[in-house]
C-alpha cells in the first residue's frame, strides 16, 4: 500500500482487491491508517463484500448486543463463542439443546421473516448493535438492511455469503473481532475435508457409489421431492462428494441457483441410487403428545412410502439426518459421519465419533454427548 502511495508502483486491483480499506476508490495515507486500527483493535469503520457483491460496512469492533434472523446464525454465534450475547432471534431450527437459553431470548418472528420495525425496536429496548442476517434468495434480509440505513439506524447487518461455511464464519468472525474462535472452526473443518479428501481419492471408478441427496419438508409427498442437484453453487458437501462418488443425477426440471430441485418418487427410482441421504426439516413433526417411538414409527413410514421401492431402501442404505445439522455449522461434520457410513472401509466408525467428540471438546455445540446424542443420524428401513 506504501509503495502505491508513493508511486513506486501501480495499484493491481485484480492482486490487490482490498487494498482500498476505506472503499472511497483511492489508495491514500487514510487506508494505511484504517488498516492499523483494525490490527490494533481500535474503533473504526470495517468494510466488506457482502452477499449481494455490494461494499458494506460494520462498526468495529463489535459492541453491545447481537440479533440473529435464523437458526443458521445462531449456529455461527455459537461457534464464535457470541450466542451469551444474542438477545433476539428467529424461532425456524431452534432449540434450547443447540442454542441453551433460546427460548428466554426475545422473539423476531417465525423463522427467519423479521421486519425492519422490530429490528430497530429490539436496538431501543435491548441494545441490539448488530444483525446477522439470513442470507437466503427471498430478499428479507437485504429489505431489512436497507429500511435500516434509511432510518440511520446504527445497527449494523452482517450478510455473508454462505457458499463455503470456512469462509463466511471466517468473514464474520473478523468483522465482530473473533478470529481466534473463526480459526479455531476453520482448522477443524480444513482437518476433516483433508482427511474426507484424502479416504474419497483412494476410490476406484468401479468402487464408487451413487448417492442421492433428498430434502424432505412438510409438503413433501411422492410428487414433489426436493433433491440436491449440481447448480452453479452447490452445497458445500454436494460439491465434495460430486466430484468423487456421485452420480450425475440432475432432475430434468430447470433449478436456477438453489441447492435442490423438484422431482417425483418415480425419478428416483429410475435412478436407484446405492445410498439416499435423507436430510428432515425440522417442521415435519411436531411432537404434541407422541411419545420417541410413535414419531420413529411415523418416521420410518414415511421413508417407506418414499423410498421403499428403492434398491437403497431394501440394502437398509436410507441415512437419514436433520437439515439444521447437515445445513449449518456442522455441515461438514455430519457429511464425515454420513460418509463413514457409506465408505466403513474407508472412514471407519470410531473416526466419525472422533470428530463428533472434537466438535464438542471444542465448545462449538454448546451441549454434550448425553444432551445431543449420536442418533440424530440414523440408518432406516425395512430391515431395522
């Protein structure tokens, strides 16, 4: 930055993108300086890319309160150790075993739908200084970041982008002065993809197996079945296991963007995959008065009725795992845990409770083996 200031050489912004801290298209002594405080903690003003390519800022470093739009948000204050200081959130995925406390805190909305208005009353009443936003394609969080700035609300929104889990925790993590505890989630990500990597690359094309990855929500019945398909930004564990096992089963439906796309029981059975992983919103049951074993048995019903004709279904290879599991932080965790169970030969058993073991050593689930147990994973069919 020196040397672009004192003319010693032109400003590369393909090398140097960031370069520009300020973000005022200049390379001036007022960059150098902002970047010293940042390295020394002092306030400033922290710019970004967020979700939506734009140049954002946040108040550095993070101070009073934090609001959160969605489970996957509470998830990431969980993992940067700042859940004690979220005291509003929505209610979709959440739970008092994942985020302890959830439901003394106070309540945005259903899910992840928050207006504005409410957001800028929880800054008044419970000195909210900072959202973290859901950064789904509907558009909520950037109508809530920009009534904000109309208003010249000072709670900053922080919306990254979530292709690659590392990333955006890493982002965040920066942007509220918690790198100790992003790096900490991130080396132990970085140490499961290589050890993932390193077990998938040893596979010989006639040993590979295809495997389906179906999304199951309350609407789903036989004719409308969500399943992950290979769109321009894939699901993080989608893109790994593609480029190894997968077969290439793209539904013939046009999908945009998204994860998943719209197809029928009778596709899947043309495609007869080896394995189905079964990933279960979590507003499919509501438990009222069932007791565990009625819901399992509605459970296992279900996967019949979906998936019983499937030669997977009939191997007992159905492993079924929730979506704010598979979805959110422990992402790459649960798809090490669904591959141990698709390649036991390759990632044993006692390697996936290894790092089931380390997710929580590491404080990144806030509970305990005994309060969130293992089985939220299960193998399910016909025969057991």
């Amino acid at each position: 930055m020196n040397k672009i200031i004192d003319g010693d050489e032109l400003w590369d912004k393909v090398k140097y993108p960031f370069a520009d801290t300020n973000a005022d298209g200049r390379i001036t002594e007022d960059d150098v300086t902002l970047l010293k405080k940042f390295i020394n903690n002092e306030d400033c003003l922290m710019y970004y890319k967020d979700t939506w390519g734009t140049t954002s800022y946040v108040h550095y470093p993070l101070k009073g309160k934090i609001g959160v739009m969605d489970w996957r948000q509470s998830d990431l204050a969980v993992c940067l150790n700042i859940w004690d200081d979220v005291v509003a959130c929505g209610t979709a995925g959440m739970n008092d075993i994942k985020h302890p406390g959830f439901s003394d805190k106070a309540i945005y909305g259903s899910g992840y739908y928050v207006d504005a208005e409410t957001v800028m009353q929880s800054g008044k009443d419970l000195g909210v200084t900072c959202l973290l936003a859901y950064t789904g394609s509907d558009g909520t969080a950037q109508e809530v970041k920009n009534a904000l700035l109309k208003s010249g609300s000072n709670i900053d929104v922080i919306a990254v982008d979530r292709t690659d889990l590392r990333v955006m925790t890493m982002t965040t993590a920066t942007l509220i002065g918690k790198t100790t505890e992003g790096h900490a989630y991130v080396d132990y990500c970085d140490k499961l993809l290589k050890q993932t990597e390193d077990a998938l690359m040893t596979i010989d094309a006639d040993q590979a197996k295809s495997v389906l990855i179906v999304q199951v929500y309350k609407t789903t019945t036989t004719d409308n079945i969500s399943v992950m398909v290979n769109s321009p930004s894939p699901h993080p564990l989608y893109e790994l296991l593609h480029n190894h096992t997968l077969t290439d089963v793209v539904t013939p439906i046009e999908y945009g963007s998204g994860w998943y796309s719209v197809t029928d029981a009778e596709w899947i059975l043309d495609q007869d995959p080896d394995y189905i992983v079964f990933t279960v919103a979590s507003s499919l049951w509501s438990k009222g008065d069932k007791d565990d074993a009625q819901i399992q048995a509605e459970f296992e019903d279900y996967c019949k009725t979906l998936f019983g004709q499937t030669t997977a279904y009939k191997n007992g290879n159905i492993i079924a795992t929730d979506h704010s599991a598979f979805g959110g932080q422990m992402c790459y965790l649960v798809g090490y845990k669904v591959l141990s169970m698709i390649y036991p030969e390759l990632i044993s058993a006692e390697s996936g409770d290894e790092a089931l073991n380390a997710w929580w050593d590491l404080d990144f689930g806030n509970g305990s083996l005994e309060q969130f147990p293992q089985n939220k994973v299960r193998i399910l069919s016909d025969k057991n």
